[in-house]
C-alpha cells in the first residue's frame, strides 16, 4: 500500500435504527444513517472505524466491538505535517 488509510468517522449523528418511511432520494441523508447503522451492525470481524464521539478507534473481534490501544509516539519521531 503506498497510500495512506482514512477511517470512517462515525458518530451517534451518523446513526439511524429505523428505515425513514419517505423516498430515499428525498430523505438521502436520512438514509445514509439507516445504512451506516445496518453496515456496522452486520459487520464482519476485522471491521474499523473511528468513533467520532468519544475519539477511539473500535474494531470488531470475536464479534464484539473493541477499543483499539494508541499511544503517542515517542519524542524521537517527529513529522512536517
């Protein structure tokens, strides 16, 4: 891989349990939620994304979700960007 990953970032906002009742092309970003919700909810083991509301990154093992560890990286490293 030469470039670099961005994770999806997912906050309660982003979420909806229930299909919206409307059009879709009418209600899209309504749909979109239910859609992310239906995404993460059937999602496979090895899943990712970044949890917009409490700033972790989850994946999903043995069926459940997990908080992935992160640390700050040591004061040797350091990037122009």
């Amino acid at each position: 891989m030469t470039n670099t990953l961005s994770l999806g970032r997912i906050g309660e906002k982003d979420l909806r349990m229930d299909e919206p009742v409307c059009d879709d092309e009418e209600s899209y970003e309504e749909s979109a939620k239910h859609v992310n919700y239906k995404s993460l909810k059937d999602s496979e083991d090895g899943s990712i994304f970044y949890d917009n509301d409490n700033h972790i990154i989850v994946i999903k093992i043995d069926g459940l979700w997990m908080k992935l560890h992160v640390e700050s990286l040591p004061d040797s490293i350091k990037y122009d960007f």
